[in-house]
C-alpha cells in the first residue's frame, strides 16, 4: 500500500493496519529465530509500512488541529 492510498483511509482503519502489520511483524520475528523465514525483506517492508501510516496518522492529527484553531 502506498502512501497516498493510506491518506485516503480514516484513523481507525490506519490504526488498525498499524496492529495488523505489527502482529505480521512479530510473527515473522518469531520464525526468523526458529529459520523457517522465506522472505527476510518483508521484515523491512513492514516496518515502513508502520512508519508511514503513523507519519499519515500524525499529519492528519495535525490538520484537525490547525483547522480547529482560532485566529484572532
């Protein structure tokens, strides 16, 4: 997933994918430590795949609270 498809999506569901990709992430540790991991680069896409969902979790954060925000 990309991240302008990510922008598109609500908090809730980025949170969601959040715990979704981290639960991937600790399966796919758990069987690196046993070596029965096929793919060892999914480790690195998944932990992007965190970063930019909360990068796009924070930057609507912070929109919703320049646009609540009152000048004078």
């Amino acid at each position: 997933m990309n991240i302008n498809d990510m922008r598109e999506l609500t908090i809730d569901e980025l949170k969601a994918k959040i715990s979704q990709n981290r639960s991937k992430l600790f399966e796919i540790r758990f069987k690196l430590a046993t070596h029965q991991v096929e793919n060892t680069a999914e480790i690195a896409t998944l932990r992007h795949e965190i970063a930019q969902a909360s990068t796009v979790i924070r930057e609507k954060e912070l929109q919703a609270e320049a646009s609540s925000v009152v000048c004078p």
